[in-house]
C-alpha cells in the first residue's frame, strides 16, 4: 500500500507546486495592465484623438475632464495640475500665508503632505495618528494649536476620510483652513459629502496605481469657494489673470490632454473600480478571520472605505511574514517604514515622539489591492499568511 501510495503523494506534492509556481508567476501589487485591456479601444481612441488634434497643452479633453470630475465628486470647481505634490503646493500657495506660519499635518502619511510645507518656508506641526484608522488623532490637534497656526492638513490614508466633523469644528473656532488631502481616498464619502467637500481645498493625485489614475503623472484641486478657486486656477498657470499679465507669483503646473484623455476614460469606471477593491478586501477579510496574529483594517462608521491600500497590522513578526510572502511570490509594501519626524530632511522641526505612529511604522504590512484581484488569488495569499502562522 505505501508503494501504491507513493507516487499518488509525490503527483499530490507536484500538482500543489505547480499551482503555487502558477500564482508566483502573476501576481502582483498592482495590475495595470489587465485594467488597461478591459478599457483599450476607448483608451486607445481617446489617445488617438489628442495625438490626430496635435493639441497636447490645454486641449478640450483637459477641459472635458474637468467638468466630468467636478459632476463626479459634486465639487463646484475642479483644477487640473500636474501631480497631487503640486496640488498641495498650489492649494498652500492660494491660502496668502507667510513664512513661519504652521501648518498641522499628521506624523504618518507620505512626505509630500509635509515636503510642500518646508518648501513654502512654512513650518509643519505634527500630531500622532489614531491605531485604529491610520488618521490623525483629532484629539491631539487643540493642544498643537498656536497663533502661528494657520491650516490643518488631514490626510485620508489607505482610502477612508478623517473625522472632518471633529477637525472642522476645531478650524471653524481657531479661524483655519482646512486642506483634504485625499490623493489615496478618491470616491470616499464622509458622511453626505464626498472627500474633498469636506474642507477649504481638497487635493487628489492620478499617479498610475492611484484608485483613479493616468498613464504617468497628474492631480486636482477641488473647493466650493469661488474666489479661492479663481485664484488657485491663476497660481497653476504662471499666476495670470490672462495671457502675459501676471497678477500674483504662480507656478506651472498642467494637467497634459493624453493624460486627461486617458482619465476621461476611466472616470467612467471609478464606481466599478471602487466596488472591485471593496469587494477584494472583503474577500481578504473573510480569509483572514481566524488569524488572531493579524488585524485587518477597520472601517468607521462615518465614512466608506475605497481601499487604496489594504493594510494588516502585524505586531512583532511583519518583516518575517514580508520575507515570507515575497519568497512565496506573493508582494507586499511597508507604507511607511519611517515616520516623517524621524526622517533625517524633518527631523529639526520637533524632538517630540509620536508612539502609535512609530508602533504603525513597524507593523503595517499592504497587500495586493487592485481592480482585478480574484478571490482565488486572495485565497492564496491568505493562505500563505495561515501556513506562516500555524504551520
């Protein structure tokens, strides 16, 4: 019986293997290339378009996307630029703030939010993040509150929005603006209002990987305020009023017409997009239930989850279930594995420590998230990450 058995186990062990070599060979973080051939000949003529037009600065499409996004969003005013890291700018630019004057930002999100800042002459003021959702800690803003302070800059990490009702209270009665940064939250609601309708300004970014992006570099700014918007639209185009007359010093930031041709496109299936990376992280937390070694992420109740990222907290052994995973072919990412107060360009603006953000740095782990992640392939990465932990 063992020798008739035998070669039944190894072909067993074989067709296991197999399947295993047939995931490590595709999957990834991000598949752009399967959601770009679902959308090829729109994308493709919409390029041919531009490219037959020859209007690759300022072309109807640019225009076209504009009002598109600002009917998607229910934002009065959108304003195309070249990336999210210049919709910061430009946003912190139209405030007529002066330098020194400080900005509230929380202690762990990407460094754009706080690079503009220090570019500006401006002076970043950070506060900890809450454990739960990966937001600033509402409760910690007041005490950072000075005379200097002028803004608050919440930034909607992985995909859901701040408590804007917590911070906009705080604002309205210390006379601050508020700047959304929501380039990893595009479609998230708080409440009635999608993000970016929250605040003062609102700041996206179409990076590629973005829940809504392009084929290289761009961004938007949003406000509902009519002055601020006439003036942001000055700033990202040499700070003129019109052609060769220069009112206020500006900058030259453009959103070109093949990206917006492209985001046209996609514009369309944003809705889709959405649902597909809330259903992956259902399906992730499904898998994961029974792994009291992860926590999945949490959602609140005053806001949707459009999950640009996917991220576990895992105390104490993240590093080794990365090797792991990545040995097995399956990638993660570490967003971030430092924290803007201790990088070395930052680190003279405070001596301050800031616990949970730091506790973040060391335990979160991203997963695969994208459009066309199938529930096979989180089976097996959850799978991965079971074996991992039990054996």
């Amino acid at each position: 019986m063992w020798r008739l058995g035998y070669p039944i186990l190894l072909i067993g062990i074989e067709i296991i293997s197999t399947l295993d070599l047939a995931f490590m060979e595709k999957i990834q973080m991000v598949d752009l290339g399967s959601q770009y051939q679902d959308i090829k000949s729109d994308v493709d003529q919409a390029l041919q378009k531009v490219l037959n037009s020859s209007a690759f600065i300022n072309g109807q499409e640019v225009g076209d996307f504009s009002v598109q996004l600002s009917k998607w969003n229910q934002s009065a005013h959108v304003i195309t630029c070249a990336n999210g890291t210049d919709g910061l700018q430009i946003a912190l630019m139209a405030l007529d703030l002066n330098p020194g004057d400080e900005v509230i930002v929380p202690a762990f999100t990407y460094i754009a939010t706080v690079e503009v800042i220090a570019l500006l002459g401006l002076v970043p003021v950070f506060v900890d993040v809450d454990p739960n959702t990966f937001n600033i800690d509402v409760n910690q803003i007041e005490s950072k509150v000075s005379e200097r302070t002028k803004v608050i800059v919440p930034v909607h990490l992985y995909g859901q929005c701040a408590d804007m009702d917590a911070i906009n209270a705080i604002a309205n009665q210390n006379k601050l603006f508020v700047i959304e940064d929501l380039a990893q939250a595009i479609g998230s609601r708080y409440k009635d209002k999608k993000a970016g309708n929250n605040g003062h300004i609102g700041v996206t970014s179409f990076f590629p990987s973005k829940n809504l992006g392009c084929f290289g570099d761009g961004g938007a700014i949003f406000t509902n305020d009519d002055e601020l918007a006439g003036k942001i639209k000055m700033i990202a185009n040499h700070g003129q009023s019109k052609k060769y007359y220069h009112d206020i010093v500006g900058v030259n930031s453009r959103l070109d017409t093949l990206q917006a041709a492209i985001l046209n496109v996609k514009l369309k299936k944003l809705n889709r997009y959405i649902e597909a990376r809330q259903r992956a992280a259902s399906y992730y937390d499904q898998h994961l239930v029974d792994v009291s070694s992860v926590v999945v992420p949490q959602r609140m109740k005053d806001t949707t989850h459009v999950f640009h990222q996917y991220t576990l907290k895992i105390p104490g052994r993240r590093d080794e279930l990365k090797s792991y995973l990545q040995n097995n072919g399956i990638p993660s990412m570490i967003y971030y594995p430092l924290i803007i107060p201790d990088q070395q360009a930052y680190n003279h603006y405070t001596s301050e420590s800031f616990q949970i953000s730091k506790s973040l740095s060391e335990t979160v782990l991203s997963l695969p998230m994208h459009t066309h992640l199938k529930e096979e392939t989180i089976s097996y990465i959850c799978g991965k990450i079971k074996e991992f932990f039990h054996g």
